[in-house]
C-alpha cells in the first residue's frame, strides 16, 4: 500500500532525518521533523508519557502544549543537566537555544544519568538526539584519548545531522583551561583512510558511525569497544528492520555487552512490539535487566497546521505524478524522500 502512495507536504515541513518509516512516500517511507516556518522551533502537541520496565511500571501524564516555559515546565534543561553535564557545555546548550526541556528530555534525561540502559520511544523531531548526547557529554572525559561514546545511525544523512550537534556543543570552549571534546564522522561514502590515521593517531572521543564503516573499524581492530562508556543505537526500527544491517547491529550489540561498565540506549520514533523488543534486549544481554523503556507519545501525533495529501498511483508513472503534484501545489520548498541514492533525471 504504502509503496503506491504520494505525500505532498506543502507547507510546514522542513527535513531534519530521513531514516524512518513515518511518511509514506514514492517507494521508501521517510521521516519528517516539524517545525514553525518562522521560529523554527519544532512544533510540539500534547502527549503522553510512559516510562516501563519489566520492574515496575509507572504511568506518567504530560499535557504540554510546547517547551515554552509554563508553571508545569519551567523546569529547564540546566535544572536537569546541573551537576552532570559539565558548565560550558550547559551554557554552549543556553546559547543554541536548548534552553526548556522537550518532553522526553525531562522525562529520560534523570533516569538516563543514572547509568540505567533506555530505550526512548518518542515521535521524530521531539529531541531524542539531544538527549543521548548530553548523555554522552555527561560521561565523556575529554582529558583521555580514547573513543568513549558510539552512536550507530541507520544512514550518511542522519549521521552527519547527529555530528553536527555533537560538534556545536562539544567544541571547545573559549575558557582555555576547558579542553573540548572531538567528534568523528565515522560514515559510509568517507574517507576511511583518513578516518583509520585518526583513530590510530588521535583518537576522538565520540564517534557517530553507519554500520558498514564502524564494522570495519572494529574488525582491523582499529577501533575498540573497551574504552566505550555508552553505545548509542538511534533509528534502531529501521537499523533491525533493515535486510543488511540487522546483522551486525546485533553482533555490535552482543560484543558491546561484555565490556564493564557499559551504557545501551536505543532511540526510535517508533518500535513496534515494543515489549517483546524490551525483553529480547534483556535476553540478548544488550542491555541490563534494569533497561528502561521511556514512551512518550504525542496525542495529536500531527499538529492540525499541517495538511497531508496523498494520491495513489501506479509504479511506472510516480515521478509524472509527483511532477504533475509539485507544479499543482507549486510549493516554496519541498522534500522528496527516495528509497535509494540514485539521481534519476524527472
Ligand atoms: N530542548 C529543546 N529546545 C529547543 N529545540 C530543541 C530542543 N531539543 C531539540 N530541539 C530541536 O528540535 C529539533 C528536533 O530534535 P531532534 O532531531 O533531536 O529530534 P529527534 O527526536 O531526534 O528526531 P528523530 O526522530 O528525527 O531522530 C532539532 O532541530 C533540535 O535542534
């Protein structure tokens, strides 16, 4: 069904990953993050929280119309980062504008510090990304010269995104004495040579990977898990989902659970048969027993601004179709996902 359908998105939507299995367009669905045309803050709407172990489960409400500060949000990320994350990276956090927590940042990020294992289960464009990395910034020590946090990402795209964040908060700080923290993009298409001199002769401490390059590494034992504090899974739906890359993931998963002292979290927008997938962790040895399922969910999952058409057509005649769409919506911009990186001419 999905592969006959056509999304058009003519107004609201800007890309921010297209990894996942959200928006059903031409063959391979893709993913769309939500933002205000003019503020560019991403668009929020109520939801509900769930945070589950095989423990103790506890329910949790939120009604919150945006991260805007209300009396049920002023906490803010600071509030919740203080004492973890160090100062200049908190204050780098205030100056990009991260300044009010996003539901699942405040209800992962203390569970998170905890060292508990999670898997964050919240809609695309709700802040997963910047809550395993001030995780990650949390943990790493920028003084050691040794890989410290893995984030595995199911494509190029995703993980350029993911290192561009990492680096606007990781950098170093104009306080001399604060050595900042580096950042590699481990990704298919780069350079590997240059990539393996790096590790070898400096190794950064945080490293953003698509499955492909970091098996590689791993195999010629130019990089090691040892010194790996928190191995980051993110589009984990799409990575186990995936015919080539499910494999390897789960021998990453099963080498990472032997070293001391690890840290797992999964991120996903969406993980279907979440329970059988909690447990599966937990037999598998990917993660704790104590491994934390972190749901939050948006009750209206699209904000009611946003217009979603889609028009069924055949296989040989999508492109004049979506051709014959972009001239009728005659959009400003537009975002076509594809299931391949191929260029074909329209
Ligand atoms: N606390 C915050 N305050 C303001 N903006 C935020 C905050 N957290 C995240 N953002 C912004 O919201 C956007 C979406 O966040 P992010 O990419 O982390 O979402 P995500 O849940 O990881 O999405 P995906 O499911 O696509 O991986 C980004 O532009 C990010 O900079």
């Amino acid at each position: 069904m999905a592969s006959h359908q056509l999304l058009s998105v003519p107004h609201f939507c800007l890309l921010s990953k297209v990894s996942s299995f959200h928006a059903p367009l031409l063959s391979t669905p893709g993913k769309l993050s939500l933002f205000h045309p003019t503020t560019c803050s991403p668009l929020q709407s109520s939801s509900t929280s769930r945070i589950t172990n095989l423990q103790a489960v506890t329910n949790t409400r939120s009604e919150i119309e945006s991260n805007a500060p209300t009396e049920t949000t002023a906490l803010t990320l600071r509030n919740i980062c203080q004492g973890f994350v160090p100062e200049h990276i908190l204050h780098r956090m205030e100056e990009i504008g991260f300044v009010f927590p996003t539901d699942i940042q405040r209800e992962a990020l203390p569970t998170l510090f905890t060292g508990r294992d999670c898997i964050l289960h919240a809609q695309t464009g709700s802040g997963k990304t910047l809550t395993y990395l001030l995780l990650i910034l949390s943990l790493i020590n920028p003084q050691r010269s040794s890989v410290q946090a893995v984030v595995v990402v199911p494509t190029r795209e995703l993980g350029m995104q993911v290192t561009k964040v990492a680096r606007m908060l990781a950098a170093k700080s104009t306080d001399a004495e604060v050595k900042g923290c580096t950042v590699m993009a481990l990704l298919d298409g780069g350079m590997l040579r240059r990539h393996k001199s790096w590790l070898k002769a400096e190794p950064p401490a945080i490293v953003v990977a698509t499955v492909a390059s970091l098996c590689h590494m791993l195999e010629k034992h130019i990089l090691r898990l040892d010194s790996v504090k928190v191995l980051v899974v993110d589009e984990v739906d799409f990575l186990f989902y995936s015919s080539k890359q499910a494999g390897p993931v789960r021998k990453l998963l099963t080498s990472f659970s032997s070293c001391d002292k690890r840290q797992t979290v999964f991120a996903s927008a969406s993980i279907p048969q979440h329970k059988h997938f909690v447990h599966d962790c937990m037999q598998q040895k990917w993660t704790k027993r104590d491994v934390v399922h972190i749901h939050v969910s948006a009750i209206t999952p699209m904000p009611l601004c946003l217009l979603h058409k889609f028009v069924v057509c055949g296989k040989k005649n999508k492109h004049q179709v979506l051709l014959a769409l972009l001239e009728s919506d005659a959009p400003e911009s537009a975002i076509i996902f594809v299931g391949e990186q191929v260029f074909e001419n329209l």
